[in-house]
C-alpha cells in the first residue's frame, strides 16, 4: 500500500475557502492521507501578471493550512528557479517521498481540459493522478483527453463533484482595493495578515 497524496497547486494570491473546502472534500472522498498545498513560485500562466511576493503568499498558506492536520503548505516551487512546471514538481515529490507516495493533483474541469497544452504533459500525467473538481454540469471533454493521451487518462484522470464556493483570488483582491469585506470568504488569519502586511491595496 502507498500513501495517497493530495496536491493543491496555485498562486494562492490569496489562498481562500474555495480552495480549503474543495482540497477537504476531495481528501474525504479520495481517502487521502494528506494535502500538499503548494504555491507556485512563477505559475507558466501568470509570467505576465504582478502577483504578491511568493514569501507572502506562502505564509498566507500557512496560516490557512493550520488548523487543519491533514494540510501542509509546501515551498517546494519556492525554492526551485525559474517557471514552476507541475511536472518538476512531481518529479521533485517522487524523490522526496520514494515509491511510497501516489499523488493526486486536485484541480477544476477546465484546468484538466487544458492538460494536453501543459509542459511535458505526458509524463506528468503518467507520474501523478488528476482529480477533476466539477461542479455540477460541468463535463471533462473526455475525446479530446483520449486522443492526447490514449487510455492512460482512463487510469490516471478521475472526476469528482465538488461542492462549489462561488470565490475567486480575483474577487478578494478587488474587495480589498474597494475597502469592502472579505470576511468569511477566506480565514480570518489570512485576512488578518493582508492587514497587517498592507497587501492588495
Ligand atoms: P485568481 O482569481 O487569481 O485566478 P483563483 O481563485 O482562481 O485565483 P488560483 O490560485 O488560480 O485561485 O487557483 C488554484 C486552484 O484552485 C486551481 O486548481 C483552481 O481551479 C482552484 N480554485 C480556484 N477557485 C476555486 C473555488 N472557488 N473553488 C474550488 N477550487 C477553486
Ligand atoms: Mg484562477
């Protein structure tokens, strides 16, 4: 038996519940031992976008990670050069954890749809699992997965329906801008920290 793995990738500017809830949910249904929530230190789809400084958005993970003792936020992409490829980082997780781990990759239906355009896709999605977070209606385009992939996403591409927070990191930096609330829209530790640390404004 492996550990089973969860990874919750993003730019987590700023992490909210939407994230929290769809990596618990996921980690009951899925019997995962536990989450890794990693922000991406350079995300290949953000190069363009001014994002806050990774250190931030990585304690703001932390913070909301806390309370909960099956989540660890991980600085893996931190630490690595360059743009945060997830498939270095598995390979990197897969040399960290030995044979004994199984990753599953927790994201949205689009996100999954779009796989086949990410960097090196093949072997990302022959080392790790994908769990497509799907709201209710929203389909995997399964055809277009097939023909890039052959009957490995089959095996390795798994959909889920999630409850859906209807929250965006976009939403929450356009409150803060506005001075309007943000509460219970992410935890209050994190809230407080963009306080403090003047984020967003
Ligand atoms: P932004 O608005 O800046 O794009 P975001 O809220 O979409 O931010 P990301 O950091 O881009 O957050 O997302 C990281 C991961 O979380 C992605 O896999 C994304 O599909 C998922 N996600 C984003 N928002 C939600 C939500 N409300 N519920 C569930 N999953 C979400
Ligand atoms: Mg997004």
């Amino acid at each position: 038996m492996t550990d089973r793995i969860g990874i919750m990738g993003g730019t987590f500017d700023p992490i909210h519940n939407g994230h929290l809830l769809t990596a618990e949910y996921v980690r009951d249904a899925c019997r995962l031992v536990k989450i890794l929530f990693i922000p991406a230190a350079n995300s290949p789809f953000k190069l363009e976008k001014k994002v806050a400084p990774a250190h931030d958005r990585l304690a703001m993970t932390r913070l909301a990670v806390a309370d909960n003792p099956y989540f660890e936020a991980s600085d893996i992409e931190m630490c690595r050069r360059g743009v945060s490829y997830t498939s270095d980082t598995i390979d990197e997780l897969h040399r960290q954890f030995g044979r004994r781990a199984t990753f599953f990759f927790i994201t949205g239906a689009d996100a999954i749809n779009a796989l086949p355009s990410w960097h090196a896709s093949e072997h990302l999605l022959a080392s790790c699992h994908f769990i497509a977070a799907t709201r209710q209606g929203t389909k995997l385009d399964m055809a277009h997965l097939r023909e890039a992939f052959g009957s490995l996403c089959e095996r390795h591409i798994h959909q889920l329906t999630t409850p859906e927070l209807e929250i965006s990191s976009t939403e929450i930096r356009a409150r803060i801008r506005a001075g309007r609330s943000v509460r219970y829209m992410l935890p209050a530790a994190v809230a407080d920290y963009i306080k403090k640390e003047g984020l967003y404004r």
